[in-house]
C-alpha cells in the first residue's frame, strides 16, 4: 500500500523539519503513537523504537530515521509485522515564506495483523499525522518557539 498526503503552510521549511524530526514527542501528539525513543545517539541517522496501538493492540518495531536538513526526513523499518515500513518527509520552501510538506508512505504487512492495526498507517491516518504535525508547528511558530530537538543535525 502506499500512501501519498502534501499540505502548504505558513511555516519555514526549517521550523516543519524541526517538528517531524522530533520523533520523541510522538508519543504526546499522535494518538496511535505509544513509544517513540531513540536507541542510538543522535545524529544524521538515528535508530527510534517505536510502538503504535489502537486499542489494546499493540505493534513494536524499530526504525532507521535519516535527516537531510532541512529538505528530508527517509524513515525505514524491516522488523515487527513490517516487510516494508518507508515514510518519505519532503519540505520544499514556498516563493511565500511557507512551505510544501510532503509526505509519502510505502507499507506491505508480512504478517497478518488486524485491521485496526493497521489503519494506523492508512490514508486517513497519516493525513490526521500530517495536520497534527503541522498544527504543533503552527502553535510553536506563533509562541516563538522554534530549533531542533537535541542533537539533530
């Protein structure tokens, strides 16, 4: 299945690059993100350990996040119920000062996994991610708050 959403906003590439990279605070945004923690220092590349839950359903997996500051952010995961888990962040600047977000998502199950599960990587989910995400961005922009989280390049 892949899955392809894309906003424009009134936020800088930088601040929007700011609030995907900050896979730790998923947890407290997202409503299927459970556990987001990093399991390798930070850098150009982390390793994240994650857990997304819809109900009393439950999926753990690890993922590889590469930042390409501040156009990309390339998230790839082979483990858990996953035989392909690939997120695809773009961030192009906008003649506006804004910025067009981009986000794709490649996602085959190797296991089967139920539904509900499931739909956490659907259409309907990853947009609400999308707006979610932008929305925060939105908030910090307007409380002046802005900067990546530690250690991203």
């Amino acid at each position: 299945m892949k899955v392809c959403v894309q906003r424009e906003v009134p936020i800088s590439v930088n601040q929007m690059f700011d609030v995907v990279a900050n896979v730790e605070r998923y947890p407290e945004l997202l409503p299927d993100w459970r556990v987001a923690r990093l399991l390798s220092p930070p850098g150009d590349m982390v390793r994240v350990g994650q857990e997304i839950g819809v109900g009393p359903l439950r999926l753990a997996f690890e993922s590889t996040a590469r930042y390409h500051r501040p156009r990309s952010i390339s998230v790839r995961s082979d483990r858990a119920g996953f035989g392909t888990l690939d997120l695809d962040w773009r961030f192009t600047p906008l003649a506006d000062a804004g910025c067009r977000v981009e986000l794709e998502a490649t996602v085959e199950w190797l296991l089967p996994l139920p539904k509900r599960l499931t739909r956490a990587f659907g259409l309907d989910r990853l947009t609400a991610a999308l707006d979610i995400l932008v929305a925060e961005a939105q908030r910090l922009h307007r409380a002046g708050q802005a900067g990546a989280p530690e250690g991203v390049p």
